[in-house]
C-alpha cells in the first residue's frame, strides 16, 4: 500500500535539511581545524592560514543556509514565478546542498505546480552542467565538473545524460575526462544500472591516451569492488 504524505511531510523534511547546513558545517570545520593542528610539523604561520580558509568557508555554508530560510516564503507562496526563481536560486547559489534540497521539493505532489518547476529546474541545471563540461573554456569546464562530482551524485537521471554527452562529443578529450571523473564519484546506486553503458563508453575512449586510461581503470575498478561485496 503506497503511504500517503501531507503537504506538511515534504515541507517539514526539506526544512529539516536546510537547517542542517549551519551545524553540519561549524561541526566539520571545527573537526577538520583541530585535526590540522594537530600536526607538529606545520608551522604557525600554515596554521593560522588553514584556521583563516575554515573560517571563510563555515562563512560561505552559513550565508548558504541563511539563503535557503530567506527564500523558503517564496517556495511556500502560491505564486509560480515566486517558487520558480526560488528553486532558481537554491539551486545556483548551493552548488552542492542545492539539488538535493529542491529534489525534495520535486516529491510534493500536494503541490503539483511546485513539483513540476522543481523537476523543471533540476533537468535544465543538469543539461547545463553537463553541456559545460565539454565547454572549450578551461574554467567552465571545471567549474561544471566540480559542480556536477560535489552536488549531483545521488541524481538519478545524470549518468544516462552524461553517457550520450559523451557519446556525441568523443573528439573532446577534455569533456571525455571530465566524464570519467563524475562517474568515478556518483553514487552506486546511480552507476550500476547503466553498468552496459558505461562500459561501452570506456572500450570506446581508454586508446585517448594515459590521462584517459587511468581514469577509465578507476571507472572499471568501481564495478569490480562492487562484485567483490
């Protein structure tokens, strides 16, 4: 019997999420700090620099989760181009929390306007992300990449638009390897089911060159660990 979900239920987990950016991030900034500190040999001078960077960042993830709260009144309100820029910006503006929690969003079929603008949202962010790592510029490729491998990995819908990407942009070596790179990273249950696919693809690009080859062998190695569970 398919359980029933109030409107409440999604809204409720969503937010729960969100609020979870400020602790998660201080809790991990102080860890990995202490952790650093730890390490007789670095100087006081690297020590202060890495307290500096820790600091930035547990910045960067609380203005994050200080976003999500500011926007959550539009992502409640019944107007659609309100809930729209919301989903818009979430997903922007938190490269790696922001999928997950609009995914959440896409679940609440209370709300079917809200739903389809979500899932809206997350397949034009994915195709863009995906289309710029093949990009000729240097930097947006990466920075799509890095996107892509931090935020994406539990998406099920990237790996078989990634496979076509690639399969239609084989004269892009750089794109290639970015490609390798995000599945090397994605969750397993992501991988798997595209285990045919996948491995087509890496018979058809590991001749590329040594660069290629190693990352193809790492794609490979996630499949034979999986066999040896």
């Amino acid at each position: 019997m398919e359980t029933q979900h109030s409107p409440r239920d999604f809204w409720d987990k969503f937010q729960i999420v969100a609020s979870l950016l400020i602790p998660a991030s201080i809790t991990v900034a102080g860890y990995l700090y202490s952790e650093a500190a730890k390490q007789a040999e670095i100087t006081s001078g690297e020590r202060i620099a890495a307290q500096q960077q820790i600091t930035s960042q547990t910045q960067v993830r609380i203005g994050q989760a200080q976003l999500v709260s500011t926007l959550m009144e539009a992502l409640l309100s019944d107007n659609s181009q309100r809930q729209h820029l919301a989903i818009e910006a979430v997903l922007v503006a938190l490269p790696e929390d922001g999928p997950r929690l609009v995914a959440i969003v896409s679940q609440d079929k209370s709300r079917p306007q809200t739903q389809a603008a979500a899932l809206s949202s997350l397949d034009q962010r994915r195709s863009r992300l995906i289309q710029d790592s093949f990009s000729d510029d240097k930097p947006t490729r990466i920075r799509a990449t890095t996107e892509l491998v931090q935020g994406w990995q539990a998406d099920d819908k990237l790996v078989p638009q990634l496979l076509a990407a690639a399969r239609q942009n084989k004269s892009n070596p750089s794109g290639v390897i970015n490609t390798l790179v995000i599945l090397e990273n994605v969750r397993p249950g992501v991988l798997i089911p595209y285990q045919d696919e996948v491995k087509s693809l890496l018979n058809s690009v590991r001749s590329m060159g040594p660069q290629t080859e190693t990352h193809v062998r790492q794609v490979e190695a996630r499949f034979a660990s999986r066999r040896s569970e």
